[in-house]
C-alpha cells in the first residue's frame, strides 16, 4: 500500500494483510439509488433533477459521505448482508487487482493513452472504464468513491499492518479514484484524497463493499 515516489500523503509504501472482502464491479448507479429513495423517503442527492448527471446508468453524485452509508444500512437490511464502504485499504488491494506496484488500475498507463486527464463534461454510464485484474469496472475513473475511513495525512507513517481502519477521528473522510471534474485525474492506484463528510460534490459517488 503507498507510492515512495508519489506526493508525500502516499509514503511510506508499506505491507498490509486484510481479511476476505467483496467489492462491487461497478459504483452504484441513479437507477440503484433510485430504489433507496422511493423505499425510504429520504433526501433526493444534491444533483438528482440535474440532466447532465441524472441519468440512470450514471453513477450516483452529489451524495454526501453520511448519504453512502444511510444507503448501505438500507441495502443490509433489505437483502439481510452487511454491505458497507471499503477501507482505503481495501479500495487499493482491489484497485491494484492482484498486481503489487500498479501505477494505474489498467496498467502503468491510462487505458484510453490520456494519462489519466479523461476528456469528460460530466460523469459517463458506468461500464465505459475496462475490467482491472479482479473484474472491477471503473475503478480509478468517473467519480471519486467514499472510503469509510477518517482521513489524515501523515497515517501511514504509523504503518499500520492488519485491516487499517484509519484515525479513530478527524475532520475530513477518505476518497479513492478519480473524477470527471479534474484536468489531472486522481487516477494512480495510491493516490489519496479526502473531503468534509457532510460535503455532497457532483464528482463523489460510492461503491460497496462487503464481507465474505
């Protein structure tokens, strides 16, 4: 986990073991979250009458990080799984899909030669990004996805070495992948960033994770 060549925030890289997880192959979509609305009543998304983002093979924006896990608690109860937000760990593991040291979840390039700086106005249907090594479709690309984890900078110098959960507290929750909203996408398999969990940007999305 890390990059000892990349920005300060991804050092040092260092070994980490995890228990057996499930991830989603893809974010989850309008259409998914459509169905957490109509059974709960709860809040539309910050974006959900928006025509560039509200499509239903879209990924679900605008949600804030609290927003993810009221879906995920939803999602538990009606399918009877505990079904949750990845650890940054966990995002990484299956971002690199099963190959240590990947620059990109595709390779040691983008997959479309940009470098990661994707010509998009807006987010794409999810699907468009290749399966990584594990069968994961659009890790890395479209939206950034909420990590359960708090966030701060200076965390792997603890070097934490089984199932990290992050600080037990902070200001700022972790983030993983890039978005469609940066020149210079956040794409890079190590990459961090991290946002004010109350904070519902038209860039963030959610992806599941699960115990085996």
């Amino acid at each position: 986990m890390g990059d000892d060549d990349a920005r300060p925030d991804e050092r040092p890289a260092h070994s980490v073991t995890l228990p057996t997880f499930r991830l989603a192959v893809l974010p989850v979509t309008n259409s998914d979250f459509g169905r957490f609305l109509a059974a709960t009543e709860a809040e539309p998304p910050r974006f959900w009458d928006d025509a560039a983002f509200n499509g239903p093979r879209q990924p679900v924006v605008g949600v804030s990080w609290h927003e993810a896990v009221a879906y995920c608690g939803w999602l538990s109860e009606t399918l009877d799984a505990r079904y949750r937000l990845p650890t940054e760990a966990e995002w990484e593991k299956a971002a690199l899909g099963g190959r240590d040291g990947l620059r990109f979840p595709w390779g040691e390039a983008c997959w479309d030669g940009s470098n990661g700086n994707f010509p998009m106005a807006t987010t794409w249907d999810v699907g468009t990004a290749p399966a990584n090594g594990y069968g994961l479709v659009d890790i890395g690309f479209n939206i950034h996805e909420w990590c359960a984890d708090w966030y701060a900078a200076d965390y792997y110098a603890t070097r934490p070495g089984h199932d990290p959960q992050g600080p037990p507290s902070g200001v700022r929750k972790a983030s993983r992948g890039g978005a469609w909203r940066h020149m210079i996408k956040i794409a890079r398999c190590s990459a961090r960033s991290s946002i004010p969990p109350e904070y519902r940007y038209n860039d963030y999305g959610f992806r599941l994770a699960l115990n085996a």
